[in-house]
C-alpha cells in the first residue's frame, strides 16, 4: 500500500502520505516498508503486474505541490517488494488526478481511464502502459465511457475485461453504469443493467475481481446524499448485480483500498473516511461465498 491522505483536509499538502506498506495476510500484521527512495506522496492509483512481480502506481503528486494546482500528476513508480525499491518509470497521461489504473494479466499491460485536470476538465481517455517497454499508449477507442475521475476498477480475468464503476464528475452526471475494455479490440461496453437492482450513482467507491467466484466486489463509496456501506456482486456473464446484505461490516466508508488475494479467496479493506475527513485505520476481509466480513483490527 502506498499514499493516500491522512489527517484531515485533503487539500492541506501535509495530509499527503509517501509512505509504503506491506500486509502479511497469514499473520494479520503491517509493516511500513522504509525504501530508500520512492514517489513522493498523494493520492494514486495503483495494481500489481504480475509478469513483471511488481506494484505500479501513477498519479504521484509532490507534497508541496499538492494544492497548488501545478503538478502534472503523472509519474509512474514500480515497487518490488523483495528488494524493498521503487523505480521511476516513463512519465503518463499529464494532470490525470483521480485516474484509474488496472492490470490485464491476458495482455499484460496496465489499463488508465478516466482522471481530471484541477481546472475541472474530466478526461475520458484510455491508456495502456507496457512495463517491458516502459511505455505508455494513448489507445483511442472509437467510444468510451463519460469522462470522470475516482471510480472503481479491476480486470475481470476469465472475460478478459477491464470493467469500471462510477466516479466523479462535476457536471454530476449519473455513472449507474458499469463498462466493459477490451484490450485486443480497444472497445468499449457500456453494460445496460435493465430493470434489475444495481448499485446506482457511486463515487471514490472499490471495485475488486473474486476469482474463485468469477463475481466482481464493488464496496462502499459516496452516493449522491451520504457514504454508502454496501456490498454489491456483479456478474459479467449474466450482466447481473446483486446487493449482499450482512449484520456485521465496515460501515459507512469511502476512499478506501481493497485488493482481493487469490491465496486466501478473501478481499482485503483497509482505512478510508467514515464521513467528512473522518479518517479510519482498520482492516477488514471479506469471504464471498459466506458473505461475512472480520474486522482483522481486532483479531489477535
């Protein structure tokens, strides 16, 4: 896990985290990491390459920087755990802050939409970046989703689709759609839900792939009224969503990281806003197939 905002105002640059972290599942425990040298700070995407063993950020954001609107936002860093570095990588897509980033392990190559400007322009651009070449590609599909920042984003492995969910835009245009890429295409699907159930408008929400379920998770996030502490399955195959209620989760939370780990088939949660920079620190796990969550803060 890197960066993020702790500590209050988002747009205060000292609430900008640059630090590194790493969370042993089997024993429950985090150790912040100490590199060296790396990115310095802010709020980015992120996803693992699996080829290529490493974490890879983009969206870095100088800490002195970060609320004065010059950045570029676009620095791309790779982690490799087993040697606790980071590496500087071929710069992105300029001022694309609250873009999203997702790997398509079919493809090998890390998938960016969306992201915004600080003047208000959303972006609805699609780039593919390839961690052999160290290059990134403006791929340009004929139709894309609504430009936006924030939204949920994962890859669908067995569809062999990127799939993204809400997001932020100023004009609040309703993103209740979820969208299908497709990278040896370079198409876009817009997937109508119909008259089923689905989540609705949602912003700085997750979006993780189960693939021993073949579902995808969408938790929490922002509605249009308050933070949401919903759980929502979609199911590429049948289109379908469904909303997973239980007596025991994290509540209401939004801004927060979730990774799912195929070793133990449970996605992990960790710290986001309970409500207006209420910011948290605990970790949760989530079993699909028993549908319960565990709050491992707690957990000896």
């Amino acid at each position: 896990m890197f960066g993020g905002q702790r500590d209050g105002d988002p747009e205060d640059p000292a609430t900008a985290s640059g630090a590194t972290w790493a969370y042993d599942v089997a024993a429950n425990q985090w150790s912040q990491m100490m590199p060296p040298t790396g990115p310095r700070g802010g709020a980015v995407g992120t996803a693992y390459d699996i080829a290529s063993d490493r974490v890879i950020i983009f969206g870095s954001v100088p800490e002195e920087e970060l609320g004065g609107y010059s950045a570029d936002y676009n620095e791309t860093w790779a982690y490799d755990y087993n040697t606790n570095t980071w590496t500087r990588l071929a710069d992105g897509p300029v001022k694309h802050l609250g873009a999203r980033i997702a790997y398509d392990a079919e493809s090998d190559r890390i998938i960016l939409f969306g992201g915004m400007n600080p003047l208000g322009r959303y972006y609805d651009d699609t780039w593919a970046y390839d961690y052999n070449s160290d290059t990134w590609t403006n791929m340009e599909p004929a139709i894309s989703p609504p430009g936006r920042a924030e939204q949920g984003m994962s890859y669908d492995s067995k569809s062999d689709r990127v799939l993204t969910y809400g997001g932020v835009n100023l004009q609040n245009k309703p993103f209740e759609t979820l969208w299908a890429y497709d990278f040896n295409t370079d198409t876009w699907q817009e997937m109508v839900p119909g008259e089923q159930p689905f989540p609705g408008y949602r912003e700085y929400n997750t979006l993780v792939y189960d693939s021993e379920s073949d579902r995808s998770i969408l938790f929490g996030g922002v509605t249009q009224e308050q933070s949401s502490g919903e759980v929502w399955i979609y199911e590429y195959g049948t289109n379908t969503w469904t909303r997973m209620e239980s007596s025991l989760n994290p509540g209401k939370t939004s801004r927060h990281a979730m990774v799912y780990i195929p070793t133990t088939d449970r996605s992990i949660l960790f710290g986001g806003w309970a409500g207006s920079f209420e910011e948290r620190n605990e970790t949760w796990s989530y079993d699909l197939n028993t549908n319960t969550w565990t709050n491992m803060t707690s957990q000896p």
